[in-house]
C-alpha cells in the first residue's frame, strides 16, 4: 500500500493519471503540479519496506527495443543483495504508454518476483511483457494495443526503479 505524508494527500496511489501540468516545475513554478505545503511524493511508495536488507538493480536489459504488435519482449535485472543479512526482495515490473489515444496512468505494475539473496548474491530476474499486458480499453471500449513508445520500469517499489524505453512499430 501506499503511505501519504500527510491526510490532505489522499487519495494517494501510484498508477495515478498524468494531468499535463510539469510535475517537477521546470518551466515556471506556478504551473507545478503539487500541494502547496508537501511535496507529491507519498511517504512510503507502493512496494516500499517488504525486506529487512537492502538490495541493489542494474538497469534493464530489454530482448529489443521494437516489438511487432503480438509479439512479446523479456526483460532482465540484475538484483544484489547490499545488506548485511540475507534477505527477500519483491522484484516489481511496471509500464508506461507514454501517448495513448486516452490518457494513461503513469505506471501501471504489471508482474513481480519474489526472490531470496544472501548477503553480496546477485541473481537476474527475467519478467516477459505480453501483447495482453500492453493493451486497454479505449474510448469505443474496445481492447486494443496501439503502437507506440512504452517505458518499462524495474524496481523494489514504484518509486526507486530503474527505466528503460522500447517502441510498439505495426
């Protein structure tokens, strides 16, 4: 589950909606999409505190950057146990459709691992990306994949993850 910092930010949730306004304020900080007194992130992000050690991940290793629609993709991550005790970790899988013909959520989790590591161990953990876990319900509710570019994320929560990008061509 995920933690707010406070009660004003719930609801809180990690697969939210994209609203267009620039999260981070780059341009102007007026136009920031934030509270005005805390900060967007939740205290504790979905997936976060399920071990007693600390683990380390590679970025992903993706079989292609393009796929043909129907197709599947693996990706690989190298997880390290950088603790001191040996420990469990939850291996979590989340994608993005960046542009979609309706708007998407940001990170939606897709598969996890459960996985045990000694102290120092390192093991690759290999997640398959289906057509099915790419598509959606459009605006006709039909199920569809529409080609396109995709972000895929690797992680221990939905928050500390490492990225990698791939594109869905016809």
């Amino acid at each position: 589950t995920t933690f707010p910092q406070v009660v004003g930010q719930v609801p809180l949730f990690y697969n939210h909606k994209n609203t267009g306004r620039p999260f981070n304020g780059e341009l102007l900080d007026k136009y920031k999409s934030r509270y005005l007194d805390v900060t967007n992130e939740p205290l504790y992000p979905f997936g976060f505190g399920l071990s007693y050690t600390t683990f380390g991940y590679t970025k992903p290793q993706l079989s292609t950057t393009n796929i043909k629609a129907g197709e599947s993709l693996q990706v690989k991550v190298d997880v390290r146990n950088t603790g001191n005790y040996e420990g469990e970790e939850v291996v979590q899988l989340y994608l993005q459709d960046v542009v979609g013909s309706i708007t998407r959520p940001v990170k939606e989790l897709k598969g996890f691992q459960k996985i045990a590591l000694k102290k120092g161990e390192t093991r690759t953990v290999t997640f398959t990306i289906t057509p099915e876990d790419l598509k959606f319900y459009n605006n006709e509710l039909k199920y569809v994949l529409e080609p396109g570019d995709f972000r895929v994320f690797v992680g221990g929560n939905s928050r500390d993850v490492q990225a990698e990008n791939f594109k869905v061509v016809e």
